[in-house]
C-alpha cells in the first residue's frame, strides 16, 4: 500500500492519465459520429457523374481566374467552422444577419460558380446533391486544377443545414490576430489537433490577406507613436515590404480594399512554399507567425517545407475538416438552390 506524498502522486498521475484517456475516447467518438455516413464515391448510384460535372465547371472557371482557388479554400474552411459543413455559409439572409454577412465572411467570393454547379446537377440529378458537399467538391477541384489531378478524395453524403448566423460565425471563425493557444482551443472544439492546425495553416500558401487584418504588427507596434515600429517577429526585410504594401492603411485603418499576395512569390500555386516563407519569419498574420511559438507546431512547420510530405498531411487534415458537424440521413435537407432553404 502505497502512503505519503508519493501514493499521493502516484494516485493524482493515475487519475490524470485515465481522464486523458476518456477524453481521447470520447474525442474518437465525436470523429466518429461526424464522419457517420460520409464515404467515397457517396452518389455512384444516385448521380454517378455528379463529380465529373462539378470538376467540369469548376475547372472552367479556375483556367480564368486561378484566385478562385483560395477562395473555394476559404469558403469552404469558413463553412465548417461554423455549424459544420453544412453549407450554411452559402444561405442569404433579408436582414442580412447570415453567416456570408459576417465580417470574415464578407471578402468570400465564387458564389455565382457553386450556384453553376448546383444547377448543373440539379437538370442531371434533380434532388439529389448537397451544396455542402459541392462546396467540399469546388475546394478539392480548384486547388487541383493547377495539376490536373485530385489531389485529395473527397467523402461525400453531406446534407444541407438550415440556419445561419453572422453572430455564430463572428464568434466561431479563427481570427487572424489569434495566439497558439486560441488556435488550438478553436481547432480542438471542432475534433481537430494540433497537426491539423498546422497543416491546414498551410493553405495560406494561395490567396491574398487585406491589410487591415495585420497592419497594426507594422505600424507603431508597441504603441509608443513610431510609426516604424513593427512587431519584432516579423522578418525586418518583410515588414518593411508590408509597410510598403500597406502604407494606405496606415492613413485610413478603416482601408479594406488593399490587399497583399499571403505567400510572396508563389500565392496562385498550391506547395509548401508558405511553411518555407513562415520559416524565415515571414508569415503574414498572427496567426501565422504564432505557429513557430510551440516547439511541437515549430517541428512540423520544418517537415512540412517538403512538398510531399505537405500534400501527404493535408489531404488527411482535410478530409478530418470536412467531417466536422456534418448532417446525414434524415438531418438537413438537399437544397433545390444553394443560398435560400426550400420552402
């Protein structure tokens, strides 16, 4: 029998190991429970060139405009932090209190291109394919086009939520100006850890950031009134050349029209370049930098500035992203269109 502080000890590491344990099971359960009725090749039966058809008019878009790429990211990030994936970001509201009305959402774009490919699919398989799973399908199709293959699978069977709201998504979407521990608070309520948030940071390597979302690290930083002053883990070079970009919004720090390309030198091409470029301190927002914080996120950022082993993790982190909160079997509905709910 053990006595004293070190039984006390032992006991109290027991404990803990056991409710690690249960919180590991129980996390294991929710995965579980999300990805219940998801799989590959979802409509093989019901609209077996559902897939071809969603590529088909994605892929035409995104040989005009290679931006439509991050946007499709983006969305459909944005889509299942929120709710799930359920495509609730896509719905309208009259009262303009939706999630695509919330401050994070207002610079989504490609809606008109899902609405294309709903309608596609709907004069093929009226009834029968979710905009949540066409939002999963235009994000895999649009960063694959650079390629000309898959670059990941998508499991498909999602149903279409009901509800959206701009409050959730203000409240729910990861800030750029966000601390490692916000992170991974945020990504560990969804069933995400810490490998995911980390990989999925890296599709910050396509796409543009507005100004406004980062200025306050390059100018008067400390707040002392130098108008120089940057945050110090910013790469000086860089910070210099986002000073540059962004001069207008110091003057107007309502500005939310400037942009900068997130990954300098390779923000239309889907690689590891981003985790190469936030190596040498040179990742745009917060929420970028924050990652070289942890000494684990560090790890894995130098890993992940090979290309294959990028596209390795992230086509297993997305396919866990898209398993967050999704509705199937009677829950939801299939949307006749993507942005009102069916009547």
């Amino acid at each position: 029998m053990l006595g004293g502080s070190l039984g006390n000890n032992m006991m109290k590491g027991m404990v803990c190991l056991v409710a690690v344990v249960l919180v590991l099971a129980g996390s294991a359960s929710i995965a579980a429970a999300q990805a219940a009725g998801l799989k590959k090749g979802f409509y093989k039966k019901s609209c077996p060139q559902a897939e071809d058809i969603a590529q088909k008019v994605v892929w035409k878009h995104v040989a005009g405009n290679r931006e439509l790429a991050a946007k499709f990211l983006r969305m459909f990030f944005h889509d299942c932090f929120v709710r799930g994936c359920d495509a609730s970001v896509l719905l309208d509201s009259p009262t303009n209190t939706a999630e695509k009305d919330a401050p994070p959402n207002l610079s989504l774009a490609g809606f008109e291109v899902i609405d294309e490919v709903k309608a596609a699919l709907e004069r093929a398989c009226p009834g029968v394919v979710s905009c949540a799973d066409i939002v999963a399908l235009a994000a895999r199709d649009s960063v694959s086009f650079q390629y000309g293959k898959k670059l990941w699978e998508v499991e498909t069977g999602r149903r279409d939520g009901t509800v959206s709201s701009d409050t959730q998504a203000l409240n729910e979407i990861p800030a750029p100006s966000s601390t490692f521990d916000i992170l991974l608070t945020n990504f560990s309520g969804k069933g995400l850890g810490l490998q995911d948030l980390v990989v999925l940071s890296g599709g910050h390597t396509i796409g543009i950031g507005n100004c406004n979302l980062f200025s306050s690290r390059l100018f008067n930083f400390t707040g002392k009134n130098n108008p120089t002053d940057t945050d110090p883990s910013l790469n000086p070079p860089y910070a210099k050349f986002l000073q540059g970009q962004c001069r207008r919004n110091q003057q107007d720090p309502n500005d939310n029209t400037t942009v900068v390309p997130m990954d300098p030198g390779s923000s239309t091409s889907f690689d590891s370049h981003y985790f190469v470029n936030l190596k040498a301190r040179q990742g745009m927002f917060t929420s970028d930098a924050t990652l070289l914080t942890n000494a684990r996120a560090a790890a894995l950022v130098d890993k992940l500035q090979d290309n294959g082993v990028f596209f390795d993790h992230f086509k297993n982190s997305i396919k866990r992203m898209g398993q967050i909160g999704v509705l199937n079997g009677a829950s939801g509905q299939i949307r006749n269109k993507c942005n009102v709910v069916n009547s």
